[in-house]
C-alpha cells in the first residue's frame, strides 16, 4: 500500500506589507516582483489586501489547471472577477457550463474562411495608418498600435458605414476602462472602489457608456434585418443544435469580451515587435528582405501568412517574451493537489505566462530574443506546452488565429513601406502591466524605405538563421 502524499504548505510571498499584503508591489512593479516569487516554490501564497490567492510557478502545476485536470478549476479569481464588472458573463469570464454553449456560437465568426475574409479590412487599415505617418516623424508606438487593432477589430465585426461613428466612441471608453480594472484587480475590496473618487467616478462613467454604445450597436443591426457577413452578424445569427442563439444582451457581452481581449492583445505584439526591432538591425535587415522577396512592393493578402515564416518566427518569440495577457486566475471548484499543495473549493490560483515563458529549464537563455526556437523540428513537447500566450485547454483564446493573423498582416504592411528607428538618446522601452502589458515609452521614428538589393533576397529564401540578439531583461 502506497504512502499518502505529502501535503505542503506553500511559502508566503516576499515583500507583504501589514494590511495591504503584496497589493503594492503587485501594482508598482508586478512583472519583477512575479519573477521573484518564481524562484521560491511551485506554489507560492500571495494576498491582494485580505484576499489569499495561490501562485503557480512551474509549467507542470499550471498545465494541470489549464488542461489536465481543468474540470477541477473554472474562471474566477482577482483578475476574472474584475473583468466581469466590464463585459459580464461572455466567452472569456463566463462559467465552464456556459462556456460549452457560448463557445460553438462564437466559433461561427472565428472559422478559418471567415478570418480569411477579414484580411482585406486588416491590410486596409495598417495602409491608413502608415499613410497617415510623415518621413521624420516620430510615433507614439503604442497609442499608435491601439488605434490600429481597434479600427481593424471595429472593422471587421461591424460592417455597416452607417456605424462607423461609433469606432472612436467605443475606443474612447475603453482607454478609460483598461487601467480601471488592473486597479480594481489587484485591490479587490469593494469598499474601496465604491468610494466617491474621481478614478471610480470615471471607471463608472465608461462602463455605463461602453455597454450603452455596444448596445446601439446591436440594436441597429437587429433593426437592419440582413445580415452583413461581418462578425457580428454571424455571432448573431448562430445557433446551437436545439435553435437556440444569444440574446442581445448576451451579444453585448461577446462584443465586450472581444473588445477588451482583442484590441490590447494585438497592439501589444505589434508594439513590441516594434520595439525589438528597433534595437537589433541584423533581425530587422532579415524580416524586411523577406517581406520584400515575398511581396515584391505589394499589399499582402491572407495568403501571403504562410509564405512569411520568418517574419511568424518573429512574431512567436516576440509573444513568448511579452505575452500580453501577462497574468491569468482560476478559482478551485473540487479539491486538488498541485506539487504537494492541497486546495479546496474556493480556493484562487494565479499564474503567469510572462514569468513562466522566462523557465530557464524549459527555455534556455530565456531572455534572449531568439525566433530560431521555434525554426521546425526545433521545439519539444515541454516548450509547446510551457507557450501559454493565449491560455490552453478548451478556454484558449479564441481569437488566437485571427489576432496572428492581423498582427503578421501589419507587420507586413508597415515593414514594406518604412523603417521604425530608434530615436537616439531615448530611453528603452519597459514592461508596464496595466490589464495587458505594454512597451513604455516607445516612440520611434518613420523612416521611409524602398524595395531593397538583392543580397536582401537571400535572407528570405530561408536558407539562413535569424541570428538572436541579447535582448536586454525586463528589469
């Protein structure tokens, strides 16, 4: 008869201050302070002022709550939970039983010849933008990211000219929103958020105004009858095998959901896969004679995706680095052990994919920026399951094919027609976490540039490696 396991008891976090707990820490400087903790154990205790939430360190433990052993866990926790106030019960913050009826739904709007036919309104909006930029001037890099993924997401789910006002509306309450809820998330006291402040004032104000705007949305399309093809036509249209489909209400909660999940996400790969390249011209010498010898001066089409391994390489490591969703929770629904610690029903869990793609045992040099990890025959099994940029499991981020596809179209678009330079004496970018992480500060300059030489060609054919630049460590 084999031994019971033994139960261990996680280590408390470094840094707790009296009351407030790591909350501090937490919204100062999260990224460092999470990476600290990685060091102490696979499962290490933290508290959000009186909350306890667990963290988990290693790619194992968190492979179990993800896929493994997920009928154990579903969506809660400090991050979820705050993410509710916003967008209500949709694809990424309802239950595991809503999630099997609201997922196939949502499928509808995310098949591969529907992201196909999106690419036409991604490319024509990363050409706007580019087209708005002078020779010389300097970007915003970040702000100018965010633009662009709500202008293409905008695009793509609603269609109609006659709605085309409400893009900026809608981006205009959600800049508000963002920061509001990484500060909701990491003090989860009610009281707190409750107090009549002008932050909270606003956070309320762009909540009500958020939904209200979404709202008019779906209700001209309802009106409008036909749909249009677009994306939310087809989320309001599908329909499960018993007939049934959403509400508009809940369609208000899918839209919300995509918004917040889909906008953030894309402009931050983008933002950073600016930033790298921007401090190493070997790599961005590479990427811009591939795109060359596959374009030749033309816009992209979604064909052109498969035919840009390098600049896809690029753009994996880049995630790897910098996932944007840098901090995911669970809440324990059956009791569970993960490496030795046992928790009940109840119980919150937290882990990171930021720290976690930072796993020297599973990626070596890890803050190295190198695409060649991810070359074919390249990467193991451990490494592919330690990649958790878009979650894992059946609640992986649906929008996972489209934002790809997005970000490598843009990247394409922008990196045949300019060069974005580093302006000289300006400091390197840094990892701010607030909701999603970002590059701050990150302004470069618009350089524009030409078809390049043929040497170029030879950096494309795929017959030489990206070399791999140190890239500098997040602290």
């Amino acid at each position: 008869m084999s031994a019971p396991a033994r139960t261990v008891i996680p280590p408390m976090a470094t840094q707790a201050l009296p009351l407030l707990g790591h909350t501090l820490p937490m919204w100062r400087d999260p990224m460092p302070f999470l990476l600290e903790q990685h060091a102490l154990a696979p499962v290490v205790r933290l508290r959000l002022g009186p909350k306890l939430v667990h963290l988990v360190t290693r790619p194992g433990p968190v492979r179990q709550v993800l896929v493994t052993e997920q009928h154990r866990f579903d969506k809660g926790g400090p991050f979820v939970d705050a993410a509710r106030t916003l967008i209500g019960d949709g694809l990424g913050t309802c239950s595991a039983e809503d999630h099997r009826y609201q997922r196939p739904l949502m499928n509808e709007a995310f098949r591969r010849p529907c992201i196909d036919s999106y690419t036409t309104a991604m490319v024509e909006c990363a050409e706007d933008m580019v087209a708005s930029w002078q020779p010389g001037q300097i970007v915003d890099v970040c702000r100018e990211m965010r633009r662009l993924a709500c202008r293409a997401l905008t695009r793509t789910l609603f269609s109609d000219p006659a709605q085309a006002r409400l893009t900026l509306e809608i981006e205009e309450a959600y800049t508000v929103l963002m920061p509001g809820m990484w500060w909701q998330m990491v003090i989860p006291v009610g009281l707190v958020h409750k107090a009549p402040l002008p932050a909270n004032r606003r956070f309320a104000r762009a909540r009500v105004t958020a939904r209200s705007l979404i709202g008019r949305m779906v209700a001209a399309y309802r009106a409008r009858g036909a749909g249009l093809g677009d994306g939310l036509s087809l989320i309001m249209s599908a329909r499960d095998e018993r007939g049934r489909g959403f509400t508009d209400d809940e369609v208000c909660d899918q839209i919300a959901t995509l918004m917040i999940g889909g906008i953030p996400a894309t402009a931050d790969l983008l933002a950073w896969f600016f930033c790298v390249l921007s401090q190493d011209g070997t790599v961005e010498k590479e990427l811009h004679g591939e795109a060359d010898a596959v374009l030749g001066g033309r816009a992209p089409a979604h064909d052109d995706v498969s035919r840009l391994p390098r600049l896809g390489r690029a753009l994996t490591e880049t995630l790897r680095l910098y996932p944007s969703v840098s901090v995911l929770s669970r809440k324990v629904t059956r009791p569970v052990r993960l490496d030795g610690a046992a928790l009940s029903p109840g119980d919150e869990v937290m882990f990171s994919p930021y720290c976690l793609h930072r796993d020297a045992d599973v990626f070596p040099d890890p803050e190295r920026f190198c695409p060649d990890r991810w070359l074919p025959g390249q990467v193991h099994q451990e490494q592919r399951e330690a990649f958790i940029p878009f979650g894992s499991g059946t609640r992986k981020c649906i929008g996972d094919t489209y934002g790809m596809t997005e970000a490598t179209l843009a990247a394409a678009v922008v990196m045949s027609r300019v060069r974005l330079a580093k302006v000289p004496g300006t400091p390197d970018a840094a990892p701010l976490l607030r909701m999603t992480l970002s590059p701050v500060p990150l302004k470069l300059t618009v350089e524009p540039r030409g078809i390049r030489d043929q040497g170029h060609q030879e950096a494309a054919d795929g017959t030489t490696a990206l070399r791999c630049p140190v890239h500098p460590a997040a602290d």
